[in-house]
C-alpha cells in the first residue's frame, strides 16, 4: 500500500520558499504531490491548509485580502507567516 505525501509539510515547504511577501496557490501544492490525479486531491489541501491557519503558520487570503475559513468561496492562495522572535 503507498503512504500519501505529507499534504502539511509540502504547504509549509513551498510556502516558506516563497517567503511571507508572495503566496502559492493550494492546486500548485496538489500538482506537485500528485500530478496525475491533482484534481481529486484539492479539498484535501484546502483543509491542510485551513488546519496550518488555524496553528497560525499560515493565512489563507483572497485577491490580497484575508478571508474568513469558515465560507470559503471561489480561488485562494496560501502564504507563510513569520513568527517574530522575541529577545529577552
């Protein structure tokens, strides 16, 4: 039986790849993982994603705007956020 890809990890890595200025789209983290069947996995990564936004690593945003996770609606990107580090 083939283990599935890490959904998480691979949102974190491309968004981190980016940096917290750009954003990456969920279908090009789906195309990566699984190129023949990309299609069937897109809820998947959305719920990933909705999941790593809720843990604060990541907002979700549409057109440059955050949006509410709860009614989600049409194209979305993801971008990674940057915890700043204090110094004590």
């Amino acid at each position: 039986m083939d283990s599935l890809p890490d959904i998480k990890a691979t949102i974190l890595k491309e968004a981190a790849m980016r940096g917290p200025e750009k954003s990456t789209c969920p279908s090009e983290i789906a195309r990566k993982l699984f190129p023949d069947h990309w299609r069937a996995y897109m809820a998947s990564i959305r719920e990933e994603a909705i999941t790593l936004q809720k843990q604060g690593l990541v907002l979700i945003t549409q057109k440059g705007k955050p949006i509410d996770t709860e009614s989600i609606k049409g194209p979305i990107r993801i971008t990674i956020l940057i915890k700043e580090q204090k110094n004590d």
